[in-house]
C-alpha cells in the first residue's frame, strides 16, 4: 500500500482541525479540534513508525498522548472558571486585552 | 487487494467521516460522540500500523476520558442548548483549511508518491515498555510530574472557594 494514503487521511485531519479552531466559538468545541490535530500529528508518527520499522514513533506518541491528557484537563478547568465568571464560554466575548 | 489494505480504506473512510462530521455539526453533544468515533478509528489504524499499546492507549485515555472530560465541560456549563458554536469567520477558515491540506497533499505526494508501506512490525508492548523504563526514563518521569502539576492546577482553576 502506497504509504502517501496515511498521510493524506492524517493531513486532512489536521486540516478539518484546522478549520475547527478557527471557526468554532464555544470553548469545548475548540478544545476538540485541537485534540483532532494532535491525534492527526500522533497517526503521522504511526506511520513513520512502521515504514521506517523504528519504534521511535510509538514511544513519541505515548508521551504526546500523556501530555494531551494535561492539556485537556487544564483546558475543561479554564473553560468552566469562564463560565462561572462571565456565564458564557464563547471565546470571542473574550476580548479585554484585545488593543 | 490484500486484507489489512481494504482494512485500511474502511477505516479511513470512517475517520474521515466522523472528523468532517466533528468539526461540521451545530450540535454540542454531537461534536463530542463524533470526536469519539474519529478517535477510535484513528486508534484502529494504530493498531492496524503495528501499534498495539499506542491504540489501546489511545482508547483508554482519549475515549475514555477525555471525551468524558468533555462531556463535563459540556454538561456542567449547560452551552448544549444554545447555539454560541459557530463565529462568522466560516468561509474563511473553510479557505485556510483548504489551503492547508492542499499545500500538506502536495508535499506528501512529491515526496512520498511512490514509496509503499507494508504491515509487517508490530512492536509490542514488552518492547516499548522496555525502553520506556531504560532509554525514555526521564522524559517519562517529567511527564509524570507534569500530569501532576496539570491535576493541580485543575483543581485549582476549577475550584469554588
């Protein structure tokens, strides 16, 4: 199999993430998107794993995995504290530091 | 077409599917089982890859919790019913991400057009343990350490005080 199909399904997930972070507004959504980079980013490094036999890849990802899972946490904990203080989680309400 | 090739396309076409399906719905809690079902599929092409722990990692920690984790957010912020999910730069970011996977399609393609990949490694998970615990140890124990500081730091965001 051409190794290009992988990397093609991986690069239009990023691309479908890339879109999502830039047009969704509400704050979980956001975070979903990025995860569908990162897990885009993870199945690239999968596949160089097997095509060049090296389990480099494998062990990167475990560790972008770990690091995703902090991520979300502090994310879900940032969105919620906006909620309770402003009653909204749309991102581009956001702007009190915006020049 | 061999086995794990006609694999590969239904599960690729599944991934597919479920990420457009993600980032397209107007639905909150639709996003989230579509996020769901995207990344149990890119775990199953883990594993068709030869990466046993990674997918079932993958499950574990992507599907089992930080979808539940979303689902939280979702539900304790009750944003499910009102519709805040979109701004109105669509058809610009549809543009950008067009752009994006062009120019990424075009370098793969250039550089990767012919070269083929064949599912023959599996690396298990003796293996990958092994060298996490020889090679890996201080990355992983930073890792640790920063899921620690990530926990706190949660609650302390988190908290009512």
């Amino acid at each position: 199999m051409y190794v290009a199909a992988p990397l093609l399904l991986s690069a239009f997930m990023f691309s479908c993430g890339v879109y999502g972070v830039l047009a969704r507004r509400h704050g979980v959504m956001l975070l979903m998107a990025v995860e569908l980079l990162i897990t885009s980013a993870n199945l690239n490094l999968i596949v160089f794993s097997q095509l060049l036999k090296n389990s480099l890849g494998n062990i990167i990802a475990l560790f972008i995995i770990a690091v995703t899972a902090a991520e979300v946490g502090i994310g879900i904990a940032i969105v919620m504290l906006l909620y309770r203080q402003r009653s909204t989680v749309a991102v581009d309400e956001l702007h009190l530091m915006k020049w | 077409m061999a086995l794990p090739t006609i694999a590969f396309w239904i599960l690729a076409a599944f991934t597919a599917v479920s990420t457009l399906f993600t980032v397209l719905t107007r639905n909150v809690v639709h996003s989230a089982l579509g996020l769901a079902a995207s990344l149990i599929g890119a775990a199953a092409l883990f594993i068709l890859f030869g990466a046993q722990f990674v997918g079932l990692a993958q499950i574990l920690i992507y599907v089992g919790a930080v979808v539940i984790l979303f689902m939280f957010g979702i539900m304790l912020t009750g944003t499910a019913v009102r519709p805040v999910v979109d701004n109105d730069q669509r058809p610009a970011a549809a543009l950008v991400a067009l752009a994006v996977f062009l120019v990424l399609a075009a370098g793969i393609v250039s550089s990767f057009g012919t070269k083929k990949v064949r599912f023959q490694v599996a690396f298990p998970t003796v293996q990958l343990g092994h060298q996490l615990f020889t090679t890996w140890v201080l990355p992983f124990e930073a890792v640790s350490i920063l899921l620690l500081a990530a926990l706190v730091g949660a609650i302390v965001l988190a908290r009512r005080d």
